[in-house]
C-alpha cells in the first residue's frame, strides 16, 4: 500500500511494502489514488514520492508475475502523472530498481541521497523493462548509457545517475525534508518542461541506424542463447526512433511476450531458487533459523596448490587476513607466485587497481610453520587428496588451533567423518569444496558430517557469502552432490563416442545446448591423468587394475579411452594433445585430431563394439537424463533437502545455461513422465549402467503430478 499526508501544502506518498517496497498490486493502488488525491486537492502544491524503511522501492513484485495483470500498470499511473500540474517528485534513498525507477522516471524531478542505487535489473529475470524504463530512461541519460544500464541490469551510484541526467539533485541528510523542500521550489514551474515524455532520446552524435545494429550483434555474441538482451536493445532502439506512445506501446507487447516465455520463468525460478538454498537444515537437528554463525575474523590455508592458492585469494580479496601454509619454501613461492599472477590478471582486467592488490596482499601471510595458525577461527584444508596425509593433517591441526578454530576440508571425494574423527572436535569439521579454478568460480558445496555441529554449518554458510562465493549445503556421499551428478554425465559422453560419436560432436550437442563448454573440452583443460588417477586409486583399493581393454568395472560398463590417451601421453592441453590437439603444449585451441578418431577406431575394434551413427539428440538426452536420474537419487536420499540446491550446483559449478533454470526444472518442463519412461527404456537398452536404475522417488514423482518446490518435501528426507 501506499501512506498518504499532507506537509507544508505538499502531498507525500510513502510506498509501504515492507521490506523494499516491491510493487505489488496494493502499493501501484495506492500509489494511484495518492496521485489522484493530491490532483484534487486544492491546498497541495505539489507531491513527494518516497518509500518506507530506507529504500525507495526495489521494482515488481516477481511473485504476482504468474497472477496476470491485476490493478494499474505502472505506465497508467504514470500518464497521469505526466498530465498533472503540480510536479511530483520522487525522494529517493536505499534502491529504485525495476519498476521502481519505472516509477521516478514518471515523476517530473528525481532526487537522491548519497547512498542510493538506481536500475533496471530485469533482464536478469528474462525481462525488459515494461513499466516505461526502456522509453523514459533512454530520455533521461541518453542512447548509450540508458542501454548499457537496461542491458546490463547493472545499477548505477546516485553520483553517477546525477551525472548522466536521470536524478536531478543529489542530497545529504534526511531525503523526506529535501524532498519537500524541492517540490516546494519547483511549484511555480511549468511541470511539461520537466516531463521526460516531451524529450527526445538524447542520442549524443551516434547515428541511430548503425549504433542499432552495433548493439545487437554485440548483445547477441556476449549473451549467448539469452533473448531478453536483444529484446532490451529493440526496446530502446525503438525508443529512439517511434514516438512515445508507440514506443511505449511496444515496450508493453514485448514485456509481455516475454513475461510467459519459458525463459523469463526459468531465470525467475533460478532467482528464487538462489534465496532458497540458504534454508538450510540438518538432519539430527537445527537450522538457519536457530544456528549462530561464529565469527570468522582470520583464516588458514593448508596446501597453496592449485586449490589452496585461489582459496588463499578469495579470503584476502574480501578483506579477511589469510595465513597461506605450505609443507616447505619452495612450494610456498610457487603457491605465492600463482596466487599473484591470478590477482594481477584481476588488475590486468581493470576490476581492482595495482594498489587495491597491495592492499590485498598485505592481508596474505605465506607460512611454513603450523604455529602461524594459531590463533585464526577458520582452516581450509586444501593438500593432496590422500587420507592419510588429510588426517595427519587435521590431528596435527586440532593439537596447534585453539579450540574453537572450524577446521575445514577441501576434499573433492573423502568422507567427511574420516577426516573429523582425527580430530577431538568433530562437531567443527564440515567440508568446504571449491571449484576449479577456486578464485574464479561462485559455486562452494558445503558437506556436513554426521557430527558436524548447526554453528559449524552456519558459520561456512555465512564465510561462503563473505567470500563472494554461492554456499549450498550438501549431505556427504561420494563425489557429494556436484561431481556425483557428474560421473553418469561423463560416462554417456564417452559411451557415447564408444559408440560412434566423436568428442567433437559431443560438445557440439553440449554447446549448442547453452554449456559453457562441452564436457571433453573441461577434460583437456582439467587434465585427463587427474580423471586417470581417480579412476586408478578407486580400482586399487578394490584389489583391481584397469587396463586399456577393461570393459567392466565392479560389474559396471567401463569406458577406458581414457587409459589409452594417457597411455599415448595424451594428457589433455598441458601436453598440446588430449582428446583434441592444440597448438603446442599449454595451447588453449582445440581442434579434431584425425589420431585421436583412430585411437578410438581401434580401441572399438579391439573390444568389439560396433560403431554406428550416433544422432545428437541422443547424445544429449543420454547425457542429461542419466545426471537428472542421479539427482532424484540424491534427493531421495536426503543428499539434498530440494530440487533448487541441485540446480544452483549445476548454474555456478558447471555453468548449467540459467535460462534453462537448472537440471531439475528442466526435467520438471519435460514432465517427469515423459523423463521417467525414457530413463526405463535406457535402464533396459543398457542393463550394465547402474546410473540407468530408474529413482524410486523420480517413479513416484512422474505418477504424482508434484510441482518442483514440493519434491523435497515428496522425498520424505525434507528437514523444513
Ligand atoms: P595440488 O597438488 O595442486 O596442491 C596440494 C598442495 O598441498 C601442494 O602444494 C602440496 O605441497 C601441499 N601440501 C601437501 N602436504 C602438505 C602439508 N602437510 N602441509 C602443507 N601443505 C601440504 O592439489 P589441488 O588440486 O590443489 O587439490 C587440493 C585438494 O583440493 C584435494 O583434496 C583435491 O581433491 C581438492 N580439489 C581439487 C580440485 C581440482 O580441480 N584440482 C577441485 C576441488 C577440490
């Protein structure tokens, strides 16, 4: 809703719809009728719009998206607006974003204190302006920078939107009083001079024609397979060369379209489903609600390998201090050395200054000596991927740490409670698992053990967010929830080549599909001896030795190209060649190898399998429906407590297109029936494939009829 009061003979409307003031129905309402009043009232000379609580208001409220309009459109209130004699003013504090800015950009004057914000985040939701943004803006700051801000979702500082023309005044002190005391200046002037709906787009010397082809080729090379982008640039071109109304009139069909289109419903669910992982519940017991995070005010990094060296860089890019660990001096240079080269390549790409990185480094303390670790509240441990040494690691740990020192593990396949019982406290020991390359990449998988304590999670809940990372809590199985999923993705990928496919073409079907890269492309770069080792370690332990002709494993079908590249010392891009060739050791091309189709040839002739042509949407479907069937066993054994924690897994760990939500609400879009029948008939085509065995929660779901938030809750392993 929206509070109505008169001061001084000014009309204030205070939006109020606590927390930021969204949008929603009521509040456009009560905007409305405050406007109308003001309008009739004799005795007002002109009207403030502010906003309750310290924002002016964050936009829409997304939740009545799926509603249908209800109520005035935002554009409704505002030609009303733009007929009214008495200026109107919006006082902004906190955020205008979205419709929020929609609606200061219908009041004749904008004004702002220090520390507001002021945006267009829409299209991070699939969307375009629809309330006026991509007609009134472009008015107001010009062409260029109106397009950027819609495009990008960026919002900008009050200081800067004063300088490109949309707020008209920037104030300190209380935002109300000034607000006021504008409106009251501004009562005698003709309030059309001041209506962004008699300007023209301001277009600074750019040529319309070619700037608006620029803008869309531009837009669609650097987002990829998203349409909201183009949809913003149209808008705006639009702008620039319809009149208002028709400008306006498109505005409002291309919202729409969008609005219903799969993809804005997608990005919406990811949206949401990004608030949702941070409910978090254990299952003996306590949650977000409840725990208390202890404060991490210092940190220690064990190994500043390839690990540990960007983990050490994310704790000391958030201001947090960092000792760096290493087992002697020369792997501690080296792990230095990579930590500086990562951060000069940040200073390199204009995001921090060379100074700003000397701050950053007198925050990093590299060490060789466990004392050094003394006193820090939180360890990451990141050495080799070894038991033995791993609890080694953690006893030498409990004995050097004060007692209340969180140790964590960056282990990518251990057990966490074979690490925390080397310790006396394992209640402080939980998982923290980083994604290569550690500095760069958002997702961290957070694992709790069957000790772990409500306070321990919630403190690598909070560090997560402290460090800029996405903190999921996951439940402890092999290869957790991230790489789990991963394993049958991998294994289609390579039965699919078995079988005629080249890896060319699979991560061709992969790109096209809207992943970063394809799946043999990540091995190359990750290493294909570190697949190699995993797979080896995993069969000694269980008395076996894989060979180049091993079909079967523990009773399991086997693909063992991989062997014979690395038996070729085909290792991936480090050695110029791995399933594709480069152009030298370290090369960054792939390009298709004729020698690695032969090595596959005759690795098929070998063991006897029959080539034959392998179509793309096989490959894809094989690939994707084998991980989404791993992810209802994960749900349905309580790994996870909802669908949205693995699909945020999949955005920011492997760059899961977000257009497309994430595997589950993909499975969801299929329909579970449809998902379910296809993935019995590969369990009958391919007996030997474990990851083929249908979930029994998947089954129930497919007869159910379920939506997606209630997945969860269906598995009966829901802790909230
Ligand atoms: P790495 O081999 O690059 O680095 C390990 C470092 O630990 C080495 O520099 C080594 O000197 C150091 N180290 C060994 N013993 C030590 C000790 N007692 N005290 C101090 N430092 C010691 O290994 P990487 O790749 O960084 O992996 C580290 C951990 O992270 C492993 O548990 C691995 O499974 C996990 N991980 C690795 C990922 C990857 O893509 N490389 C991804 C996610 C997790």
């Amino acid at each position: 809703m929206a509070e109505y009061s008169i001061r001084d003979s000014v009309a204030i409307i205070q939006l109020d719809n606590a927390p930021v003031n969204a949008l929603s129905v009521a509040v456009r309402t009560g905007l409305y009728d405050g406007i109308e009043r003001a309008a009739g009232d004799g005795s007002v000379k002109a009207v403030v719009v502010c906003g309750k609580g310290g924002n002016f208001c964050a936009g829409a409220d997304i939740k009545e998206f799926d509603e249908g309009s209800k109520g005035p459109w935002i554009t409704e209130i505002g030609d009303f607006m733009d007929r009214m004699r008495k200026p109107v003013v919006a006082a902004i504090e906190g955020v205008a974003l979205g419709g929020g800015l929609e609606v200061a950009l219908f009041c004749h004057y904008r004004i702002a204190a220090k520390n507001a914000r002021v945006g267009q985040p829409e299209v991070n939701i699939g969307l375009i302006p629809g309330g006026g943004g991509t007609v009134r803006l472009p008015r107001a700051a010009g062409f260029k920078q109106a397009l950027e801000m819609i495009v990008t979702g960026n919002p900008v500082r009050a200081e800067r939107a004063l300088k490109m023309g949309v707020l008209d005044e920037v104030v300190s002190g209380n935002i109300l009083e000034a607000g006021i005391k504008f409106a009251l200046s501004k009562a005698h002037i003709d309030t059309s001079l001041a209506c962004l709906r008699n300007r023209p787009v301001r277009m600074d010397g750019l040529n319309i024609d070619t700037k608006a082809d620029a803008a869309l080729a531009h837009v669609k090379s650097k987002y990829k397979g998203f349409e909201a982008p183009m949809f913003c640039v149209k808008a705006v071109v639009n702008a620039a060369r319809v009149p208002y109304d028709d400008a306006i009139q498109k505005e409002r069909e291309y919202f729409f379209e969008l609005r219903t289109s799969g993809q804005s419903q997608a990005l919406r669910y990811a949206f949401f489903a990004e608030r949702q992982i941070a409910r978090w519940g254990l299952p003996g017991g306590g949650d977000y609600r409840t725990a208390r995070a202890i404060p991490v005010r210092s940190v220690g990094v064990v190994g500043a390998g390839t690990m540990g060296a960007g983990i050490a860089l994310c704790i000391i890019t958030s201001g947090l201090p960092c000792v760096l660990l290493e087992q002697n001096q020369e792997f501690l240079e080296k792990g230095v050395t990579s930590l500086r080269g990562q951060l000069m390549g940040t200073v390199r790409l204009g995001k921090m200054t060379a100074g700003e990185a000397e701050v950053c480094l007198s925050r990093l303390k590299p060490s060789t000596s466990m004392e050094d670790l003394k006193h820090v509240d939180m360890v990451i441990e990141a050495v080799f991927e070894d038991l033995k040494l791993k609890r080694e690691v953690f006893e030498r740990l409990d004995k050097t740490c004060k007692p209340e020192t969180i140790l964590c593990t960056n282990t990518s396949t251990l057990d966490i409670d074979s690490v925390a019982t080397a310790t006396g406290r394992p209640d402080k020991v939980v998982g923290t698992h980083f994604f290569a390359p550690s500095y760069l990449m958002k997702l961290l998988e957070n694992i709790y053990g069957s000790r772990t304590s409500p306070e321990t999670v919630a403190t690598v809940m909070r560090f997560g967010k402290t460090i800029r990372k996405v903190p999921v809590l996951v439940g402890s199985c092999t290869g957790f929830v991230a790489n789990r999923m991963l394993a049958p993705y991998t294994a289609e990928a390579q039965f699919c080549v078995e079988e005629g496919a080249s890896p060319a073409q699979v991560d061709s079907v992969l790109m096209d599909f809207g992943m970063p890269m394809g799946t043999f492309r990540v091995s190359d770069l990750s290493g294909i001896d570190v697949s190699f080792s995993i797979r080896r370690e995993a069969a000694r332990k269980l008395g076996v030795t894989l060979t180049v002709d091993s079909r079967y494993f523990r009773g399991q079908r086997h693909c063992s190209l991989i062997e014979r590249l690395v038996e070729k010392g085909r290792l991936g891009r480090k050695t110029g060649k791995g399933w594709y060739k480069y152009e030298g050791p370290g090369g960054t091309v792939p390009l298709e190898d004729p020698d690695v189709l032969e090595i596959i040839e005759t690795h098929c002739r070998a063991l006897g399998i029959e080539r034959r042509n392998v179509g793309s949407h096989e490959i894809q479907e094989r690939m994707q429906l084998a991980m989404i069937n791993e992810g209802f066993k994960i749900l349905e054994e309580g790994i996870c407590t909802r669908a949205e924690e693995i699909d945020v897994i999949w955005l920011y760990g492997f760059g899961w297109p977000r257009y497309l939500g994430g595997p589950m609400f993909y499975a969801s879009k299929l329909g579970l029936k449809r998902v379910f029948e296809k993935i019995c008939t590969f369990h009958k085509r391919f007996p030997h494939s474990q990851h083929w065995v249908p979930s029994v929660l998947l089954g129930k779901l497919s007869e159910s009829g379920l939506p997606l938030s209630k997945w969860g809750e269906a598995a009966g392993t829901s802790r909230l």
